[in-house]
C-alpha cells in the first residue's frame, strides 16, 4: 500500500508547481511594457515634431497667405548658401570651445578620481551646482565679468594679452565682450560639466593596479598615463566631446548676449527667421541641414575614434 503511494507525491506536486508558474509568453512581454512609455514619449515629442518639421522645410508661401508642401527643395540650397558662415562660424566656435573644455576637465576629474579623497562628493557637487543657476543667469552673469571696466580685462589689457588676441581675431579694440572670445568663453563655462562628469565616470573605473603595474614596468609617469590611463578613459573622452560639441553648435544664448551681429550662429539665425522674419520653411531646413551636418561629424568622429563601449 506504500508502494503505491509514494509515486502520487511528485506527481501531485508537480501540477501545483505548475499552475503559479507565470506563462512563459507573458514572461517575454514584460520588458516590451516597460518601454512602452518611453517609446511613447519619443513618438509623441521627438518622432511627429520632426515629421512635422521635415514637412515645414519644403513648403512655401507667406505668413499672410498660409504655407503648403510644394516640395520647395530650394530652401535648403538658400540655406546653405545664405548662412554657411553662421553654420562655419558654429562649428568653429563649438570645436574651440569643445577644445577648451577638454584641457579643462580633464585634469579636474582626474584629481577628483584619483586624488580629492574624502572630499571628492564635495567637488562634484561643485561641478553641477552651476545647474542650480538658470542657463539665461549664469550666460548674463558674464557680462559682467566680461565688462571693459571690470578687473579681468583691465589685467589681460596690462599684459597685452588682449594684443595678442587682437592679432588672431578673437578680440577687437581691448575689449572682450561682442567679440568671438567672449562667445567662446560663454559656451565653454556653460558646457563644462558635460565634458566633467562623462571624464570622471571613466576615469573611476579604472582599476588603481594597472597604474601601481606600469610603474612596476618602470614606466614614467607620463608613459603610464599616454599607455594606460587615456586610452582606457577614452569613452569618457569621447562622450564628453560629443555632449559638449552638438549642443554648443546650435546655442544661441551666448552669441545673442556675449557677442555682437558679426559673431551670430546658427542657432540666431534660425530663431530670426522663425521668430522676427516668420519664414518658418527657410529656418526649418535650416534646422535641418544643422542636423544633418551634426550627425555626419559625430559618425566620422566615433568611427575614428574606435571606442566600441558607445557604439
């Protein structure tokens, strides 16, 4: 009698553990649900403004009359033609400004990986407490720090260096403001922290032991870092540049209330035409065309650069 029933207990339970067990189809569209939202949100703010705007670039007509799609090609061709210096000019001023962006922060999250200690939550904080400042506040605040009769051109003007800025056409009469070193200025202060945080996240990461094994190796210091240190922080690098360089090529701010008519991007052009001139095909291809320029640098640019972690 035993016998017989000792055989019903993996065969009774075997259908309990069956019945809650989840389905396995129900299972494979869980992760489909969670990022229902975010698609969601992509189609609805990202995906339909840019159909919306592809359809803007290739109408015509006027604001009186009313716009329609006709396929008017020509407005891109105007576009290039008409502002390729602002799209020059933005390129060139994001590419310094990247630059100067780099040279500055990379050694400050490397001291802040390797070297600040106890105190290294407290300089982060000071990294992104600019934040906590309205964009439009901290860009205004540089006209003051920039102003002819402020301490820090009175000093550079001391020491001629603005003669030798003068003489490389980033100032004009030993002034810094309305000049394109004030726009630089303003677009590498503003994006800083983009270039910090992508750099010290990559940095932090690296294993303090393949540093200790290079020296062991009596590599010097400046080998070890060439060998070891940047090429393993270099999707830092890269992701640093990239957050830098596409949002400062369409900034508008900096050149609008640092510069002067001779030193307007892009992005002022397009916001003139969309909101002063209402030729809103023109600053549609315009934007794109922006877009276009932006996204086949970037691709050339993480190609070259070969870091496998971002693509």
């Amino acid at each position: 009698m035993t016998a017989l029933a000792a055989p019903a207990g993996p065969a009774s339970a075997a259908p309990a553990a069956g019945a809650g067990a989840q389905p396995p189809r129900r299972r494979g569209l869980t992760p489909y649900w969670l990022l229902l939202p975010a698609v969601l949100w992509l189609a609805v703010f990202f995906v339909a403004p840019l159909f919306y705007q592809a359809s803007t670039s290739v109408q015509s007509g006027s604001f009186e009359k009313g716009f329609q799609v006709t396929w008017e090609w020509s407005n891109y061709t105007e576009a290039l033609n008409e502002y390729s210096g602002h799209f020059l000019r933005s390129f060139a001023y994001a590419a310094v400004a990247t630059a100067l962006c780099l040279a500055i922060a990379y050694p400050l999250a490397y001291m802040i990986a390797f070297k600040a200690g106890r105190w290294r939550n407290v300089l982060l904080v000071m990294v992104i407490a600019p934040f906590f400042t309205s964009f439009l506040i901290r860009t205004l605040a540089w006209k003051t720090i920039l102003s002819d009769s402020g301490p820090l051109v009175s000093t550079l003007d001391r020491l001629h260096v603005l003669d030798v800025t003068a003489l490389v056409g980033l100032t004009t009469d030993d002034r810094v403001l309305a000049t394109p070193l004030a726009v630089v200025c303003g677009l590498t202060y503003n994006f800083l922290p983009f270039m910090i945080l992508p750099l010290y996240t990559s940095l932090e990461r690296i294993d303090p032991k393949l540093m200790e094994a290079a020296q062991d190796l009596y590599a010097s210091p400046a080998t070890t870092f060439r060998k070891v240190t940047f090429p393993i922080s270099l999707p830092g690098v890269v992701a640093g540049t990239l957050l830098t360089f596409i949002p400062a090529s369409g900034d508008y701010i900096n050149a609008q209330l640092l510069g002067s008519p001779s030193e307007q991007m892009v992005g002022n052009a397009i916001q003139k035409q969309f909101l002063n001139v209402l030729d809103y095909p023109t600053a549609a291809a315009m934007s794109f065309v922006l877009m276009a320029a932006i996204l086949i640098m970037v691709t050339v640019y993480m190609r070259r650069a070969g870091t496998e972690d971002l693509v």
